[in-house]
C-alpha cells in the first residue's frame, strides 16, 4: 500500500504526458478491481466492462440528464455499479471455472446492447456528452479541474481512499478467506467457510471498485464511449492484471502503465499497434506467468530467505 | 446419541453407493467403519460431514435433524472430517492452514473485513495449539506443499482440529504411510478419541481391531454387520466377505 501511494504520487513527474498517468491510475483501478476477484478469488471474469461502464454511465447520466453535482454522480456511478455486480454476481458464482467466464461475458453483452439500445439516456453509439465538470467545489473548497496537476490528484485523492479501504480487507481475516476460497473450494466449504457469501461479497466489492474506476473516468473524459462496455474492455482489466502480477496490490498499476506505455509508443508508428500488444503479452504470460511485479516481487523474497 | 443416521440412502443415477443405512454413534465412543473397496464407506462419510447430500434419510446430530444443510452448517455444529487424499490449501503455510480452520468457525473473525488478521491473535494460538497436538509446531510456517506426506496427513488432523470438534470423522488417515508413520498416527487417533467422539474409516481391518469401541462393517452399499470388535471377528458373514478376503491377500 505505502509502495502503491509513492508510486501514483510521482507518477505525474515521471510519465511522458499528463493523460497517459491520468490513464495509468484510472485503468490501474479498474484492473485492480477486476485483480480482486481473479488474483485474490480465483474467479476469472470476461465481464468487468459492465461494471466500469455502469460506473461511468450512472455518473455520466446523473451529470448530464439530472444536473446532479459532480461528488454525488461520483457516488451514483459506485452505487449503480454495486447494484449491477449484486446481480451479475449473484447469477455467475453458480457456475464455475470457464463456465463462469462464459457467464459473467454474456451478462456484460446484454448490458452492451442494453446501453446500445437506451439512446435516450446514453447517447447510443454517439456516446453520452455533456457532462463537462470545470470547476470542482465541496463546500467551500473549489478546485479548478481543467488544470491537469489538479485534476490528476483529484483523482488520485480518490483512488487512494478507494486502495487503502481494499487494502484493509486484504489484510483482514476476510482476505485470507477470499485466499482460501482461491487455493481448495471444496476445503474452504469443509472448513465451515459459507464459499458463495464470499464470492458474492467478493464480486460486489470488485464491482464497486470498477464502477469508481469508471466515474472518474467519465468525469475525467467528460465523456462516455460506447465502448466502455464493450468486452474488449473487460479484455482491458484481464491483460493489465495479468501483466502486472494477478494477486499482487501493485500488479495491477504496473500492467495498466506497461499496457499504455506501449500502446502510447507503438501508435505512434503503426495503426496495428495492437498486434505488438498482443505479442509482448504472450511473451510476458509465458515467460512471466506470475506478471512482472509477481515475478520481482518472488525474486525479492527469494533473495532475502 | 451423538449422532444417528436414519435409513440413509444415496444413489447416483440408477447406481446405489449407499442403501438404507441406519445406525447410532454414542458420544464419546470411537466407532469404526470397514468394508472393501467400493463399499460405500466414503460416500457414507460425504454424507455425513454434508459435502453431498442424501436421495432419502435423515441425519440427527445432537438431537438436530441436519439432514440437507449446506457443508460449512455441518461444519459450524462441530462435525469435522479428514481426508482420505490429501485436501489442504497447498500454497500456504501449515500455521495458515489451520488458522483459516480456526477463522472459519469464528464468528467474530470469519467475516471481518476491517481489522488486521492480527487482531485476532486468539485464533493464531488455537492454530499453534492443534499444531503442537499432532507433532508440526516446529514446521508451522513451512508451505504444505513442501512437507513430507506423513506431515501432509498429520496436518489434515490438526486442520479438522481447529474448532474443537465434537465429532470427528478420519477417512483412512493412515493412507499411504509408512509402518512407522502408522503406528504413530494410530497413537494419535487413540489420544484424540479419549477427548472426544470418533468416527474413523480404515481400509486395513487389523488395524482398528485393537482400537475402535464399535465397529461397522459396509458392503455393496449395505450394512452388513456392527458390534464390538470381538463380535465383528466372530459374525459369520463378515468372515465370508472381508476377512476371508483378507488372508489371502492384504488386510
């Protein structure tokens, strides 16, 4: 946690541009939400867009259609995707394994095409605008938003609380039943663990975290893609985990900055930047299977003991 | 009565793994339950830590009807199990195994999602206590899947262990172990059983022959006979079945 906050801290004085650490932090947020139920869990979901999406449209929406201010969209954007993973949890952890994945993918396309559907409140395939937040004000504070160093530690403000809240339910004992419920289900349930409330909470919680990741995106954005919720950004969430590290706290942030990083580099080249994407990524998951900041962080351990 | 098993049934398809079982465990008393491979004794055993549930019966634990409650109930009334193959969490250490035990019958400490799992050092000594209890103290913060198999299977003990169970249910804990590795777990069986009620499934009749107040004997899914060892040596039926079986071969 100490490591996370320096890091994120200095991000914006050593990244080549301010949008690319807006970026990193936010998507790093997002992947650590998904990290939660896959790293920690051992539930692979193929869905996390919807959650995102859900974060960022019920932010976008409460902005732009009912003139909410721009800290409580931020709770709606939470709230509705809490709502959503409620839901999407409680259908998909009554399957397992790839059957899970297939169902949380599903879910996520019907909610795709729902948002795809509702031109009214989301803009369609335009997206959703007008939303524009310049100026930031709580009580008597107000903040200039358009600044680029503001806005970055407004968020970063933001993803911290949200970090520090995970961080203590890592280290409390329900993380270490969320641990046992990723080493031996089947022990965990003899051991008197109730496997499904743990999961469901799991799931829900991961929901919440994406679904913050997601409002500050659309208020960072000042816009909603369509694509938000489209699967290739649940795609987004697994590649950055895996990345990085699946089950450790920074992984996450170092997949999303090593992700973007390249993406930023290879764009500029190429329009098939992607390619080299996927490319580095087989690499990594075959040469580093536990992620880079797995791998270092092993290493590390190895070296003291 | 501890527990009492009801005309229990369970069958898969159109096969029956169980049928129509009853029977009476007194407390305080280490019952064994034999019979040849295949005869039933773990599907017996599922039942009764609640890993599946029965086609028909019912199950009685102190006097409650449990019949049908998902596992971790089981678990939570004080009902325990060991397994026949090893079933740890192999990536963690074997303190950490027992301590998640200890937690997940705390209900203080199983859903804190706020303090630090230090707070709840109660549960870290009562790990180190089942630990010491079956010899692994000093290999505590060794990863399971480092430990020797004879360790591994002392483990599973200390696991089911953990909330101080009332009743505890030991499939074939010597599996796989060595003379040696044998004899000692049978001592430790026989110092566990003084403190509390057992029910322990063994594939080598010999072995329980010396130990078990009671002994049940499956076969095909059937109960076929229970008694006092002595009276088990001397059923007709059982001598045709298993131990005729067990001269000429192993047993």
């Amino acid at each position: 946690m100490p490591i996370v906050a320096a890091v994120l801290a200095l991000l914006p004085w050593v990244a080549p541009s301010q949008a690319l650490s807006v970026n990193i932090l936010l998507y790093g947020l997002f992947a650590t939400g998904f990290n939660l139920l896959f790293g920690y869990t051992g539930l692979l979901s193929f869905g996390h867009a919807a959650f995102f999406g859900a974060g960022a449209y019920g932010a976008g929406i409460a902005l732009a259609h009912y003139g909410v201010g721009w800290f409580g969209a931020i709770f709606i954007g939470v709230g509705v995707a809490g709502m959503l993973a409620l839901l999407i949890g409680a259908v998909s952890i009554r399957s397992r394994g790839i059957y899970f994945s297939m169902v949380t993918l599903a879910l996520a396309q019907l909610v795709y095409y729902a948002a795809f559907q509702a031109t009214d409140w989301t803009g369609g395939e335009n997206g959703l605008r007008g939303l524009t937040v310049s100026v930031l004000s709580l009580g008597p504070i107000s903040l200039n938003f358009l600044d680029p160093t503001t806005k970055y530690y407004v968020l970063f403000a933001f993803v911290m609380f949200a970090l520090w809240l995970l961080s203590r339910m890592l280290n409390a004992p329900f993380g270490a039943a969320m641990e046992a419920v990723r080493e031996n289900e089947s022990r965990a349930r003899a051991c008197g663990f109730d496997v499904r409330l743990i999961k469901l909470i799991a799931f829900v919680v991961s929901g919440l975290v994406c679904g913050l990741a997601g409002s500050l995106n659309a208020l960072h954005l000042s816009i909603v893609p369509i694509d938000t919720l489209y699967y290739q950004t649940s795609g987004l969430a697994v590649m950055m985990a895996l990345l990085g590290g699946a089950g450790t706290f920074l992984g996450p942030f170092i997949g999303a900055a090593i992700f973007l990083l390249i993406e930023d580099i290879f764009s500029l080249w190429t329009p098939h930047w992607q390619l080299f994407v996927g490319i580095i990524f087989m690499l990594a998951v075959l040469f580093m299977p536990r992620g880079v900041w797995g791998t270092l962080a092993g290493w590390y351990r190895e070296r003291r003991a | 009565m501890i527990l009492s098993v009801d005309c229990l049934v369970k069958e898969y398809g159109g096969f029956v793994a169980l049928a129509d079982v009853t029977a009476e465990f007194p407390r305080g008393q280490m019952t064994a339950i034999i019979g040849p491979n295949g005869a039933g004794k773990s599907t017996f055993f599922s039942l009764l830590s609640g890993a599946i549930a029965p086609s028909a019966g019912r199950i009685i634990f102190e006097g409650a009807n449990i019949t049908g409650l998902p596992q971790f109930r089981f678990a939570r009334q004080g009902i325990a199990r060991s397994y026949q193959i090893t079933n740890l969490f192999p990536r963690l250490t074997a303190h950490e195994n027992v301590r998640l035990a200890c937690q997940a019958l705390s209900a203080s400490a199983r859903g804190d999602l706020w303090h630090d799992r230090s707070y709840h050092y109660g549960l870290a000594e009562t790990a180190d206590a089942c630990l010491e209890q079956v010899g692994l103290l000093p290999r505590r913060l060794i990863e399971v899947s480092r430990l020797a198999h004879g360790e591994q299977r002392a483990l599973e003990i200390a696991v089911a262990l953990a909330g101080s169970p009332r009743l505890l249910l030991l499939d074939e804990p010597t599996a796989g172990m060595s003379p040696e590795e044998t004899k000692q777990m049978m001592d430790l069986i026989a110092r566990l059983a003084t403190e509390r009620t057992v029910l322990l499934v063994e594939h080598k009749m010999k072995l329980v022959m010396g130990l078990a107040d009671r002994i049940l004997v499956l076969h095909h899914g059937r109960l076929l006979a229970s008694g006092t060892p002595d009276e088990i040596r001397a059923d007709t039926q059982v001598r045709r079945v298993y131990l005729g079986e067990g001269r000429s071969g192993r047993g």
